[in-house]
C-alpha cells in the first residue's frame, strides 16, 4: 500500500501546519493551524478528508479548523478541545495512549510543550512520526520518548539553535528584575515562567484570568502533559499567587502576540509602564516594535535545540526527515547535523 505526506503548510516557513496522510482508504489532516500573521495567505484545504488530528491547543496547529466541514472527525486531547470551536466533532484522545483510524493505529505521547499536547505516531509505511510542537528541556512538561519511525516530521522552528534553557534563563532573571509584561499562551510557557520565577523566590508575581486557569486545570489533573516531581509545586504557586493587577512587578497575559487581551489592553493604558517581554515568535508587528526597542525579546526554549534534534533523531532512528516550521538554506549541513536525508517535498512510501 502507498501511503503520500504532503506538508501543505509549515515546510520551508515558519508557517501554520498542516500536513496531509493520504492511504488507499484514508486521508488524514495533521494540525489545521491558523496564520501567525493577520496578512499571511492561507493554505489550501483538502478534499475528502477522513479524519484530522490536531497536537495542541495554539493558534498556529488548531485556528484554521474553522475553515474545514464542521462534520469532519477531530481527533485530540480534552484540553485542545476547550480551544476549538462550537460544534466540532470532537473525538477525545490520550495524552498517552493509542486509537484505531480504520486500519491505522495511533500512538500518542506527551511533547513537552504545551498542556495537552501531544505527538502523533502512525504506524504505516515503516512508521511516521509527527511531533507538532515539541520541548525535551521542559521544567514543567514531561515529554515521552516515541517509539522508532522510518519518517519523521519534526518541529523544527528554532533551525539549527544551540543555547540551552539554563543559558536563556540567566539572561531572563535579569529581564524579570524590572516591571514586566510578558504575553504568552496560556497552555504553555505561563506556567512554566512563573513556576521558575516562584523558585527563585520571586513572590510579586501575577498570571491573567486565562493562564490562572490552565493553572488550576493543571493543580486538580496531570493528565499525563506534566512532569510528576512539580506538582506540589503547583499547588503552592496557586496558593500564593496575588491576585492580578497592574501594580504587581511581574504580569503573565494570555495573548503571545500581545495586541490583544489583557496584554493588549494594559498596553494601551497611559498609566501603564511596565516593559513588554517577549518569550516567543514574534508577528511582523512585535519584530518591528523590537527593532525600534519599544519591547524586549529573550527566547525561552519551548522547541526543539540542535541536541534536541538530534537525539530525537536517535530515539526515532529515522532515514528521513521533514524539517518544519523553519527556513532550510543549506540542506547539505542539516543532513550532516542530523545524519538523515532531509525532505524538502511531497514524499510516497510503501506500507
């Protein structure tokens, strides 16, 4: 049996993913995500799709489901569900577990990034492993080791980057001395930030409605997302946070582009003089008030490092490899790196 992987979107760009299956008998969506920037084209959706499958909760994976037939099955975690539209066929799915789509069987793991989220390993042609979003340097999420894949596709957003979390962190308890306001997604690094900043003995710090949230889910369920060693840490935080309010020192909003919400309410306020901090991608609107210095930036590793790469690389014992969510320039030094044929178009294999 062939089976084909078309990326539609998400190869050669940091842009939405969706990555098409296609089988004899089935036609598989994974990630229907949404664009990044509010003029960025969209992507072609596919007909006749049997099924969609979506890792986590962030715009860039799951915001252009609502351009799919509502009737479609969707496939994911209970936490992604809160995030999806009304009326969407949900199929609840383990953080760690297996289904059944048709004669396909699906493995689940935690990835590291984000409440919820997971990665997806279908057991056709020799195995495909796709990761979504994916962190192993993660002080809050617990990521699972995937089991070997002839085809790997592979979150790749930060290149061939090599600092490691402790290096960024050096450079952010610095930043987080002053008044700050740091827009994130509320399934992902808010916690993670707080919970460090709260080991250090920070105590003027604050998370918006959202990310207090995700907070509580997180207190009352490890649904597998979470690293088991941090959960009476979790339940301390919770206790202790202060309410939220401009006036606390350290303020986390639910808005990773920062020009809406809560950051982009607090932003518009003239008596408000925190400095804005971004952790994460930056929309051409962010990249541009960063060159003119009007807010700060200091990456905080939710994606895979080269050594991130290349041991997943390992544990997946891939031959090739579809490098996403990043610009490739010199295929000749990432196959090298990475020591597998590196994929730059739609790929057939046999099952």
């Amino acid at each position: 049996m062939t089976v084909n992987i078309d990326v539609i979107s998400g190869l050669n760009s940091k842009a939405p993913a969706a990555i098409l299956i296609t089988t004899a008998q089935q036609r598989i969506l994974l990630d229907a995500g949404g664009a990044l920037d509010p003029d960025a084209s969209l992507w072609s959706v596919p007909d006749n799709m049997d099924a969609v499958l979506l890792s986590h909760d962030h715009v860039d994976h799951i915001a252009g489901l609502a351009r799919l037939p509502s009737a479609i099955p969707v496939y994911c975690t209970a936490i992604t569900a809160q995030a999806l539209p009304p009326g969407t066929n949900v199929h609840i799915i383990p953080v760690r577990g297996q289904f059944q789509l048709g004669d396909i069987i699906v493995t689940t793991g935690s990835c590291g990034h984000a409440l919820g989220g997971v990665w997806f390993h279908l057991n056709i042609a020799g195995g495909i492993f796709y990761s979504g979003d994916v962190s192993m340097e993660s002080a809050l999420f617990h990521f699972d080791t995937p089991p070997p894949a002839q085809v790997a596709l592979l979150d790749a957003s930060y290149g061939l980057y090599e600092v490691s979390q402790a290096e960024q962190w050096d450079k952010l308890h610095t930043l987080f001395s002053l008044p700050t306001l740091c827009p994130v997604p509320p399934s992902g690094r808010a916690v993670e930030l707080a919970l460090l900043l709260a080991r250090f003995g920070h105590q003027d710090i604050a998370l918006d409605g959202p990310c207090l949230a995700m907070l509580r889910q997180m207190v009352e369920h490890n649904d597998g997302s979470l690293r088991p060693d941090i959960m009476g840490e979790l339940h301390q935080l919770l206790q202790t946070l202060p309410p939220f309010s401009p006036q606390v020192k350290v303020l986390f909003a639910a808005d990773p582009d920062g020009q809406s919400g809560m950051a982009g309410e607090l932003r518009a306020r003239d008596d408000f003089h925190h400095r804005t901090l971004f952790t994460g991608y930056l929309n051409r609107v962010a990249h541009q008030q960063w060159r003119n210095g009007d807010v700060d930036f200091c990456r905080w590793n939710v994606h895979p490092t080269r050594q991130s790469l290349q041991a997943l690389v390992a544990m997946l014992d891939c031959r090739k490899l579809f490098p996403l969510f990043t610009p490739i320039d010199d295929i000749g030094h990432w196959q090298q790196t990475l020591q597998c044929e590196i994929m730059m178009q739609s790929y057939s294999g046999i099952d």
